[in-house]
C-alpha cells in the first residue's frame, strides 16, 4: 500500500451502533476472499486494546461490507499472511 498521499482512514460502526475510525493497514486476497488489515485511528499504540484488526469484505444485498472473521483457523491465516506482508515491507 502507497503511502504517498498518507494513510487511509475508514469509519465503521459496529452492531451496537457505535462508530469507529480505523487506519488501513493493507488489502489481500487469499482462497478467493479479500481481507483488510487496519489499527484504531484515535488510540495510543500503548492502550492495552490497541493493535491489529483484520475483517473480510463480504457481499451483501449488492453491497461491500466488512464483517468479522469468525473461524479462528481463517483469521490464524489471514493474520500469518499479513504479518508476512507487513514485515516484508519494513525489510525492503
């Protein structure tokens, strides 16, 4: 992901109406779905609740949203995958 022009700030609100604004980390596909990695805009990176959040777009009546990934083994790999990216990244 360019940082050319900055970071990308996405707001998201949960089931419980409250709303959240959220850092993109980055974008991949693996097995055909396509995940997003992002961090907590407006938190400390010291905040015991800080770090990585990572959700899968979803379709949903024509529209894209993104959702929780429930099954743990998928987040496990979505989550080895980013951090692979994210580290590559730091190492070039």
């Amino acid at each position: 992901m360019s940082e050319e022009y900055g970071p990308d700030f996405v707001s998201v609100t949960d089931d419980e109406g409250n709303e959240f604004e959220l850092e993109h980390l980055g974008t991949l596909e693996q097995d055909g779905r396509t995940y997003m990695a992002f961090v907590p805009a407006d938190m400390d990176e010291d905040d015991e609740d800080f770090g990585l959040i990572l959700l899968k777009v979803i379709q949903q009546d024509g529209e894209e949203l993104l959702a929780d990934i429930d099954d743990e083994q998928e987040l496990n790999a979505v989550y080895e995958r980013f951090m692979e990216e994210l580290f590559e990244d730091e190492e070039e």
